[in-house]
C-alpha cells in the first residue's frame, strides 16, 4: 500500500516546519491549470488521516510559502523552486 502523502508524479511536496502558531505542515500541490493548483495538505491536527483538500490560487499557495520562508522556517522546497512549480516551469 502506497503512503497517500507520497507526492504524486504531477505534484510538489512542501514539508514546512511549525512555526508562531502554525502547526507543521505538509503540501501536496498539484500542477497548475487556469491559475489555480489542487492542494492536499495534512497538519499535526490531522497527520494519520486523509488530507485537507482544496483548489487555490496559484498566489494564495505562494503566499503561504513565501510567509512561512520569512519567519524562517524550515522547508523542504525553496522559494525558486516552489514559484517554477507554480509558474508551470517545475519538475
């Protein structure tokens, strides 16, 4: 059996440390069409259950990321890396 918070061939996995009052993070963003992504994300709220899922915009997902990388906090994508993926140009 797969581990479902495995990212998918046509996702992005961002682990991002808790932080403030923000639970540590995982997301799961899927590729971008029509300046939205599908997000799964677990939390420490619910880490050994299914995902939180979503549609989002492409600048509310950056904006999420770009936050957490300001209050320096750990992640495992980079900044760059995570707006290629979002600008379509990510492997």
């Amino acid at each position: 059996m797969s581990d479902p918070r495995a990212a998918g061939a046509d996702e992005l996995g961002v682990l991002i440390a808790a932080g403030g009052h923000e639970p540590e993070r995982l997301l799961m963003i899927g590729r971008p069409a029509h300046a939205r992504v599908h997000v799964r994300e677990w939390s420490t709220h619910n880490w050994a259950g299914p995902p939180d899922e979503r549609d989002d915009s492409i600048e509310a997902v950056y904006a999420l990321c770009e936050r957490a990388s300001n209050e320096r906090r750990r992640m495992t994508a980079a900044l760059p890396r995570i707006r290629a993926w979002l600008d379509g140009r990510g492997r």
